[in-house]
C-alpha cells in the first residue's frame, strides 16, 4: 500500500474536527444559552417569590409589633397615671387633714415660687409644707417602684413644690414657676389626669412628658400632682427596637404631632420655651394623608410609602389612654434583602458557570454536547425544584424542604433555602403557638361563664388553668380583710392530701398585704413575679416552701375593673422544667380574664344573696300568715262551742215536745217541730265538723291510742247507720276477721272515721251495697295498692267499698279540700264539705294513710291504713 503524504491526512483530520465542530458546535451553544437562560429565569422567580413572602410576612409581624407596642405603651402610661391619681389622693387626704392633727413640718428644702430653694418656711405656710410633705412621702413610695419615672412632684398654688428627691430645689433655674409649667397649666386647665407633649426639663435640660393631675378639695384647687418619663428613657427602655434593624419606632398625637422619636433633642430651645415638633401629617404624600384620616378614627394599620427619604413601611395602632399613636417604621431593602442576597449569590454562582462552560467548550469540543446538557440537567433540576418550592411557601406550604446531595453552589444554595423555610415555619408555628393559648383562655373563660356559683369559679380556676395551659399545679389566692386567703388549689390527680396541707400552712402563717412576702409585692406592685430561687428566696415564706418543694414558679396579680383582688401561682413541679418570661406572659393574660370573671360571680352572688332575702320576707310573710289561720280557727272552735249550748237545748226542747205532744198536735205543728230538731241536727252536726276541723289546725286535738280491736268499732258504725238504709234498695256487709291484730288508735277517732266513711257511701249510693273490709299487710317496700304506694311498715288496711255514682280524675283532684262537696250541687245533697278533710286529718293524726280508688259509674272504694299494735311478725311469716 502506497501511504498518503502526512498533509493529506492532517487535512482529513482537520476536515473531521471542523465538520464535528460545525454540527456540535451550534447545539453546543443552544444548550450553553439554554442554561444560562434557565438559570437566570429560576432565579428571578425565587427571588421574587421569596420577596412577595417576606413583604407579606414582613407585613403582617410589624403590624402585631405596633399593636404590642401600643399594649406595651399604654399600659405603662395608664400604669403611671395611676400611681399620679394615688398620690393626688394622699394629696386630698392631706390637704384636707385639720391643722392641729398635721405634724410640724421637717427640715426639708423645697421650692418657693419667687424665693428659691428654702428650708425653713414663712409662718403663713408652714400647714402647706406640713401638708405637702406628707404627699412628699407618697411621691417617693410611687417612683421607687417604677424605674421609668425619673421624677415625681406637688406643686401648690399658694409657690410651694416639694419633689421625691428634695436635692432637685438646688438645681432648678432661677425664676422657675411651677404654674406657669406645661404640665401644670394643661392639668389645671383640664380640670383632670393629662399628658403632656414633649417639652424641655427645667432641670435635666432634657426632653420630657409628663403625666400629671389636679388636686382639688371642695372645688378649690389645691395644686398639680406630676411624675417626668425622659424620653430618652422611653426610647431605649419602651420604644426600643431590635438592633439589627435601622427601623424605629415614634410616639404622635392623633393630629400628627411627634410626641417621642429617635434621636429627637431640643435644639435651641430653652427650659422655658415651647417645645416646637414635627407634624407627619404636614407631609403632602397621599399615603400619610390617609394614614392620618385613619389615625383620627383610632385605627391601626400598615401603610407603604416614601419616608425619610426611602421606601419604607410604617406601622401605627392607637392607645387606648392618651389618645396618642405608635408608629415603626422599617426599611423595605432591610425586608427583602434576604432574597437579594440570595439572588446575588446566584447571579454570582451564573456568571461562574459561564465561564467553566467556556472554558469546557475550549478544552474538548467533542464532549461539549454531553457536557452542556449533563450540566443543564444538573443545574435546572434543583432550581425548578427551588422554584417550586418558593410558589408552595408564598402559597402558605411552609413545610417545604430540598434534598441537598452536595455541598457546591446549588448545594448551599439549598441549605440556604430550607434555613429560610425553617425560619419562616417557626415564626408561623410561634403565632400559632400565641393564638392556641389564647383559644386556651377564651375557652376556659367559656366554662367559668357557665358557672354560677362563685364558691364553684373559684374552685374551677386552677384546674382549668392546669387543664387547657399546661401547667402542673396551681393556687388561687383572694384579698380578704387586709389578708390573702388561699381559696382554691390543684395539685394534678393523686395530690389533693398535699393539696390540704398546703391550705393548711398557708392559713396557719395568714399573709398580711403590708407584709414583705413577695405574694404581698405581687398585689402592690400589680405586676407579675418569676420565683426561680424560692429556697433562699428572704421573702418566700418557708412554712409553705416546704409543703409545695417548687424549684420555680409564677405569680401574677388577679385585677378586677378597680381592684385588685388576689394572685394566681402555677408551676411546673411534675414536668421538672423552669418558668420562662413566656409562661409569665401568658399567666397574666389568665389572670387579666380571671379577675373580670370573678367579679362577674361576686355581682351574681350579690343578686343570689338579695333574692335570698326576699325569699326570707316572704316565709316570714307566710309565718304570719300561718299565724293568722291559726288565730281563725282557734276563734271558729270558740264560736262553735258557745253555740253547741243553745242548739243542743232546741233539740232538747223540740225531742221533748215530739216525744210528749204528738197525740194532741196539729200536723202542721207537728211538721214545724220536726223541722226545727232536724235542722237542728244538722247545724249541730256542722258546729260539731268545723269544731273538729278548728281543733285540728290549731293542734288542740289529742289521740288517745291504745290497742284497739278492731271488728267492734267496725260493728257499731255500721249499726249506727243501718237505719238510713231503710228507704234504699242499700245493704250494707262487713268482711273483717275477729283474728286481725289489734290497731295503735284513738277509738272514738277510730269510729269517727269510719263514720265519715259510710255516710259518705249512702249518700252517693242508691242501690247496691256497701261492704267494709279489713285485712293486714306486711309491707317491707313501697307496695302498689291500687293507685296509692303502701309505705313499709305493719299495717292493717280498711277499705269501705260502695256501688254508687264514683268519681272521675278531676273530681279526685279537689275530693279532700275544706268545704268542697263532689256532685252535692247535681244531687241536691246538702253537707259541709268537711267530713272527708276532718277523716283525712285524723288519719294523719295516726300516722297512718288514705286513698280513693274510684270510676264513674261503678263505684269508689276509700281505704286507709293504721298500724297495728303487735310486735312485728318475721319476713318469712310475712311471706307465708
């Protein structure tokens, strides 16, 4: 074979590699700017999604830390507004204390308007500085207890001003007038508790608000009680944002007036000059022209606009107070630039791969193909993923994760992304966190609002905090008498023994409020207390420490609407775990709804014991009442025996004259008498019933029991009332064994009632029968008889049966009421409607029971039940 010149195949060579270069080469480029392109369009979509994220939530949290800081803000205002109105009261005391029970005053240096610092006061004043010296006093107790307030004073319209601190004279100004001050001059004009706007110190030289209040007696102002708050000391102690962060925060008026910001001085202005701020509303952005119509509505919100010369985000929610607003403002590049950071790192991270992919396409071509799409593939695939995983979190999916498999760029670029995906859940889960405890509060108010008895919300109220709050043991404590009482306790199930042991050491050691205790500071502090060293703690009382062995726990006061009315404790012993500032926070919000609860019971309560009363005048009401019928009856029973003498002489007399003259009267005489003995009778009958009725309401009745048979009481009843059956197809049986026992009864009573009972039976029977039975039961539980339930016991049962007109279910209703006859009117039966009640009567008198068991149309059969007079027979006779 003859070989080729070596140019020749240089040149076939040279002819391949551009030829692969020419086909790879554009595919090469596609692929390179695909890439590229991808990269660059992930990229953008994470950052701006990431940026949507973090302005929303950037949102959503700096308008719940303008509502806190309001909260926050307010609360310390109203907390110094209140201890101003306590000495103002001190201030009212004293002033209005005689002159000759007020102490000489002390070698102290105050104020005189016109003289300066003076320490032995003109005559003409020496009552004011006694007076103000006590009120003095008070303005020291309410500023050592409040580190915000740095001055506390008493300004009299007579010149003189005594202050907490009396070296203060030594450093006012000459010619300083304490009633020509802004706080003065704005109380005064008031007529009540202020706030004043910023001004400058007399003493400090430094910017101050002031709260201050009059202090009037009969009208007459007296002088102005104030307390200063350096706003340097609100700036960095209230207003106080974190530091990494340039945003701030600032206090205005509803008009737009800054009332407290950063880096706010006094300029120029003297102590004595007015105090000139800026106006945010003097602004003519459109944005703080609404913001300012919200403002004057008391409502808060978030507002993008241009502020201090860049895009911010300002922030502002009201308080309740003064009236005033709480702004922050923040940075909108501070808000995204975690996502454009991201995004430069990526931007950084592009470029870099550019240039290996060029530097790959220089070193071999004929891998560039493989090279460019193995790299697109290995680069877009976790961007799409970063992507998709920036849309789920913007969508509300915070649980998003990345499989990081390397540690190169997109590796950390990952890493990055799931620390910001667990940054942003554990914001979420800490809200979530905040908004099931007060779901937790809202329900326990929920449970304690069903409750009405305030013996029962007190007892619920440290279960319930251990039950929907997580904690292990709590104690409820109530201001009672200048003392705290524990009233309620839980110690978890299994504990209620150490439970009452620590009731009982409490009690044996009663905490007094003016005591060192730290459950005493706790209600004249009003504020809340973590004990984490109780063992060494100089204020924890020991007897108790002992019983209850917590190595940590909380105490926070229980504030009504004025009062303050006890402290709740928990802890968490069984979980073995300290207390944080966060249980803290959440066991006042307990006990802000406790103390609103608790009152609402006492009201309750209040209502309870005033119906109470009421019911107890009206039973005394009814006592008298009582007293009243029973002053009626004794009068009936008397009127009935003095007329029981004349009627028994007319149906002597009438007998008499029947018996003796009948031969020898006219039948028209005749009939007369007859009429006058019965008619007689009957009245005497009636005297007799309502005599009987009288007695016994007035329990002037007497039994007279003794064993009795029975069948020879039964035998001269009946005799006694066969001859009324003489014009009646009527007969009248009687079913009663000579063997019955013998019954525990009056006789007479016994035949008494029995007579009632017959004459009622022939008076609503026209034919048939009327037996009388009797028959002993043995009856050890309730037993059916009938309608009625025989109690237990060893009775004999008497029954008197007729075949007469009966009675339905409402005639049952009224049968033994006082002068109520059943079907009299329809019969023409005349009776006194008493002989029923009066049998009924004596029955109880017995001890015994009566019955009816009656149908329309068949007949009615009354029964009654006496105990017999034997010794009981067994069970297993009863049985046989």
């Amino acid at each position: 074979m003859t070989s080729k010149p070596g140019w020749v195949r240089f040149g076939l060579q040279a002819r391949v590699l551009i030829l692969a270069l020419g086909v790879s080469l554009p595919a090469l480029v596609i692929v390179g700017w695909l890439s590229l392109r991808g990269i660059s369009q992930a990229r953008d979509a994470a950052v701006n999604q990431s940026e949507v994220t973090l302005l929303a939530q950037a949102e959503r949290t700096l308008q719940e830390r303008a509502l806190d800081k309001a909260e926050l803000y307010d609360r310390t205002l109203l907390n110094i507004q209140r201890q101003v109105q306590a000495v103002t009261e001190v201030a009212v005391q004293s002033f209005s204390t005689p002159r000759d029970q007020l102490p000489p005053p002390r070698i102290q240096l105050f104020w005189l308007t016109g003289e300066g610092a003076v320490a032995n006061p003109p005559d003409e004043l020496r009552t004011t500085l006694s007076q103000a010296q006590r009120a003095a006093d008070a303005l020291i107790s309410q500023v050592s207890i409040n580190p915000l307030i740095s001055l506390g004073y008493l300004a009299t319209e007579n010149g003189v001003s005594v202050f907490n601190d009396s070296t203060i004279v030594t450093k006012l100004p000459e010619g300083f007038d304490a009633t020509t001050r802004p706080w003065y001059t704005a109380a005064v004009e008031k007529r009540g508790p202020i706030w004043t706007k910023a001004y400058v110190d007399a003493v400090t030289k430094q910017l101050n608000i002031s709260a201050a209040a009059p202090v009037y007696i009969s009208g007459r102002l007296i002088g102005v009680v104030g307390m200063d708050v350096l706003l340097t000391t609100i700036q960095s102690d209230v207003l106080r944002l974190s530091e990494d962060t340039s945003g701030y925060a600032f206090v205005m008026d509803n008009v737009g007036n800054i009332i407290v910001r950063p880096e706010l001085d006094i300029g120029s202005t003297r102590w004595d000059e007015t105090f000139k701020t800026d106006n945010l509303f003097a602004n003519p952005d459109p944005g703080l022209l609404m913001i300012a119509e919200r403002v004057s509505q008391q409502q808060s919100g978030v507002q993008r606009l241009q502020l201090d010369g860049g895009d911010r985000y300002l922030a502002y929610a009201p308080m309740e107070t003064t009236g005033w607003v709480v702004g922050l403002v923040l940075p909108i590049d501070e808000v995204v630039a975690p996502a454009r950071t991201a995004g430069l790192a990526i931007q950084t991270k592009q470029d870099q791969l550019r240039n290996d992919l060029i530097v790959a396409f220089l070193i071999t071509c004929g891998f560039v193909v493989a090279l460019a799409s193995g790299l697109a593939s290995t680069i877009i695939r976790p961007l799409r993923k970063l992507d998709e995983s920036a849309r789920r979190i913007a969508s509300g999916q915070l649980d998003q994760q990345l499989l990081v498999r390397r540690d190169d760029e997109i590796g950390r670029l990952s890493s990055s992304f799931n620390q910001m995906s667990v940054a942003l859940r554990e914001k979420v889960d800490a809200l979530e966190t905040n908004a099931q405890q007060m779901a937790a509060i809202n329900e326990t108010s929920n449970e304690l609002k069903r409750l009405r008895s305030l013996s029962a919300v007190l007892e619920q109220i440290p279960g319930l905090l251990c039950k929907h709050l997580g904690f292990d043991r709590a104690v409820l404590y109530l201001v009672r008498d200048q003392h705290l009482e524990v009233v309620a306790v839980s110690f978890g199930d299994g504990h209620d023994e150490l439970g009452a042991q620590f009731i009982q050491a409490t009690l044996a050691e009663p905490i007094t409020l003016d005591s060192s205790t730290i459950e005493a500071g706790v209600i004249r502090s009003r504020q809340a207390v973590i004990v984490d060293n109780p063992w060494d703690h100089p204020q924890v009382v020991q007897r108790k420490q002992a019983v209850s062995q917590s190595d940590s726990y909380i105490q926070a006061p229980i504030i009504g609407r004025e009062h303050v009315l006890g402290l709740i404790s928990a802890d968490f012993y069984l979980q073995r775990r300290p207390v944080t500032v966060q249980d803290a926070s959440l066991l006042l919000n307990f006990a802000d709804m406790v103390g609103l609860t608790i009152e609402n019971a006492f009201s309750f309560q209040n209502l309870e014991d005033l119906v109470a009363q009421r019911t107890t005048e009206l039973r005394e009401a009814l006592d008298r009442a009582q007293a009243a019928d029973r002053l009626k009856s004794q009068f009936l029973a008397s009127v009935s025996h003095e007329l029981r003498t004349p009627l028994n002489a007319i149906i002597g007399f009438s007998t008499v004259l029947l018996d003796e003259l009948t031969p020898s009267l006219e039948e028209a005489q005749r009939e007369d008498l007859e009429t006058i003995n019965n008619n007689g009778r009957y009245l005497l009958d009636l005297i007799n019933d309502i005599l009987d009725m009288a007695r016994i309401e007035a329990g002037r009745i007497t039994l007279h029991r003794e064993p009795t048979n029975l069948l020879p009481v039964v035998a001269s009843a009946v005799d006694m009332l066969r001859a009324l059956t003489n014009n009646k197809p009527v007969t009248m049986r009687v079913d009663v064994s000579p063997d019955l026992p013998l019954l525990d009864a009056d006789p007479t009573r016994l035949r008494q009632i029995l007579i009632n009972l017959l004459s009622n039976a022939l008076k609503f029977t026209d034919r048939g029968q009327i037996v009388v039975r009797a028959v002993r039961r043995i009856v050890h539980s309730a037993t059916p008889i009938g309608a009625h339930q025989l109690t237990p016991g060893d009775w004999i049962v008497v029954s008197v049966q007729d075949t007469g007109i009966g009675m339905d279910a409402e005639a049952l209703t009224n049968l033994f009421q006082e002068f109520r006859q059943v079907h009299a009117g329809a019969r023409g039966i005349i009776g006194s409607g008493l002989g029923l009640s009066i049998t009924r009567r004596l029955i109880v008198l017995h001890e015994g029971e009566l019955w009816v068991d009656s149908k329309p149309g068949v007949g009615s059969t009354f029964s009654f039940a006496i105990a017999t007079a034997a010794i009981a027979v067994p069970v297993e006779s009863a049985a046989q």
